[in-house]
C-alpha cells in the first residue's frame, strides 16, 4: 500500500534538494501519507462492498432467469431478478421479514467450505448468518476418504448440525453438485429442520437413484467407471474394489472451472481431496412423506460442462422443484464464477413466503 519514491542525486541538484530532502528525511510524513492512503483505499473497498448488492449481474443485464412453480418447464415465465431486489438502504426491513436467516452451504465432491468463501462473505454483508460445512473427508476434516463407504458417514458433519438445532429453528440447505444427495437425505430425515432446500447445480436425485447416475452423461456407466476409470483410488488395495477417485488437474480444470478465476482455480488446485466412492454409489431412499414435503429449488448453471444444462434440464423435468433458476455465462462452481448472481438468487429464495 502506498507509493514508493526513488529520488536521484542529479535530480536533488537540479531541484534544488529541499523537497526530496524532505521526503526522504521525514519518515514520519511518509508513514502519515501511507496510513491515509489505506484509509481512503478501505472506504473505497467499502463502499464498493455496500453497493453491490444494488450492481446489475456479471456480464450485464439478463444473465439470471427465474421461473417458479412444478410444471412450469413448458410454459417459461422469466424475469431479471435485480428488478426485485432490494436496495441497501431496505435492507433492515428486508431481513426483519425474514423467516428463516440461516443459511447452510455444502460443497460437492472434492470441495470442502473452503469454496464458499465469497457466498459467506456476501451472505453476511447482506445480514444473514452463513455456515460452510466440511464434510467426512473433505476439506480440513481428517477422516481418511477411503473410510467413508456411505452416504450417512459422509453426510455426517450436516445431520451433527440439523441434530443439534434449537426445536423451533430452520436453516436454509444449499448444496453443491454431489452435495445435493446430501441434502436430499437430511431432507429425508430432518424435514422440520430445513426451511428450503437450494440444489445449486446439484444431485437432486428421485428415489432408488445413485448421485453418480446424474454425472453418467459425461462419466459414463457407473459399472463401467469403476471397472476401467484411470481416475480410481484403490484405498485397500488393487484385489479390493476402490475406494475412491480424483480427477487430474487439467480434467478438473476443464470439467469444473471453464470461467473461474485463475486465483480460484489455483485455490481449488491445491485444496481439493479425493471423492469417496461408496457415498455417490448409493441409491437414496426418498419417501414421499418426509423428503417429498421439502420445499426444493434448483439453480442451473448454463456454461457447465461437468452438469450439461440439458442434464440438469431433465433433473428438473423428472423431479420438479418448487422453482427453478438460471445463471447464464456460468460453469459448475458459480460461487467462484459468478458470485453476485448466485448470492441474488439465494436471497431471492430466502425472501420466497
């Protein structure tokens, strides 16, 4: 922060030497002029904060669509949602009518809360309370990945959180790509503890479905994947079946990350863990009594090469959520790729009555 000033000897004569003299001499004057220039630098960081929530999206007007109600896949009713949202100065009054504040975000595979860094940021300068989990195995939890066999051992850390829960209170579930089985099975067995349940380009998967057939379009077969993937972790050996996988870096580059930030794809590069296996082989047990009264929303993202928005058009098809949006000019990780888009939808459906 602050300038730098190299002052040479021939210039000292030719102006004479008092100013750089004085320049040089004063380190107290210096440190003032820096401490002023951070000052200014912090308002102008925030303020620029304070405004984004009333910025249009990324990219300009229309990267966002919404449509809402079961069945609406044919007829399309789209608006731009910044149109709706409030602005800075309602913000009081916005969160007041609120019914549920908390917010709860779960990764995908390979992913840990570290990924959630600029949604929690935003959420929280808008007055909301976020929680990024880690999930077994992921992130900075240490469980050894080829350990976790099961949905419920993974899922673990989140059905902790909705156990220990006030009686009273209800959080909003956001959930991540593979995270959308997790979600889909503490809906199962935590209903009176979610508000609303957010599958952001995520596994919203109908019973008897395992969360790798979502990702069967690109990954192929889950019998063939794990006979002859090259990306196969043998945990217990090779004579024992695998335990889990992990994409190379220049596949998950292009599968996850095609319009992220070089800073966040180097953050993912060296963060992400091995998925287990046997949590996305497992098929849901989803009962129309307890997961089937969740109110679900699912959020699409249009540039996506790991989740092919045709993929996710069909999860909405066959499993019709409550509402649907759409984030245009954004791939599998919108929280890095568009995070302001993101961040207006999740307060567009947190304000939903």
């Amino acid at each position: 922060m602050g300038n730098i000033f190299c002052v040479r000897k021939k210039d000292e004569k030719e102006r004479g030497g008092s100013r750089s003299k004085r320049m040089l001499g004063n380190g107290r004057s210096q440190r003032k002029m820096q401490a002023e220039e951070e000052l200014i630098h912090r308002q102008a960081l925030s303020m620029a904060i304070h405004q984004q929530l009333s910025q249009r999206f990324e990219g300009g007007g229309g990267s966002m669509s919404r449509r809402i109600g079961p069945g609406s896949t044919s007829s399309r009713r789209q608006r731009a949602l910044s149109d709706s949202f409030p602005n800075t100065k309602q913000l009081p009054e916005f969160l007041e009518s609120l019914r549920t504040k908390k917010i709860v975000l779960i990764h995908g595979e390979g992913f840990g809360a570290w990924c959630w860094y600029k949604t929690i940021a935003l959420l929280e300068e808008s007055g909301l309370l976020a929680t990024a989990l880690d999930l077994t195995g992921s992130g900075i939890e240490l469980t050894d990945t080829n350990k976790i066999t099961s949905l419920a051992d993974y899922s673990k850390p989140l059905t902790d959180f909705l156990n220990n829960l006030p009686e009273d209170d209800k959080v909003i579930l956001v959930g991540h790509s593979s995270g959308g089985a997790c979600i889909s099975y503490a809906l199962e067995h935590f209903p009176e503890k979610i508000s609303k349940a957010v599958f952001l380009c995520a596994t919203m998967v109908s019973d008897g479905q395992r969360p790798f057939d979502v990702f069967a379009e690109e990954l192929g077969s889950a019998e063939l994947f794990m006979k002859e993937s090259k990306f196969l972790i043998y945990g217990n050996g090779k004579d024992n079946p695998p335990t889990g996988f992990m994409f190379a870096k220049q596949q998950s580059k292009g599968l996850y990350f095609n319009q992220s930030p070089s800073k966040d794809v180097a953050l993912a590069m060296v963060s992400m863990r091995p998925i287990p296996l046997g949590p996305i082989m497992e098929k849901l047990s989803l009962t129309p009594e307890k997961y089937g009264t969740g109110r679900r929303f699912f959020i699409q993202t249009l540039d996506d090469n790991a989740l092919s928005p045709d993929v996710q058009e069909k999860l909405v098809r066959e499993n019709p959520p409550e509402g649907v949006f759409k984030i245009k000019g954004s791939d599998h990780c919108p929280f890095f790729s568009k995070p302001q888009s993101l961040h207006k939808i999740l307060l567009e459906i947190a304000q939903i009555p």
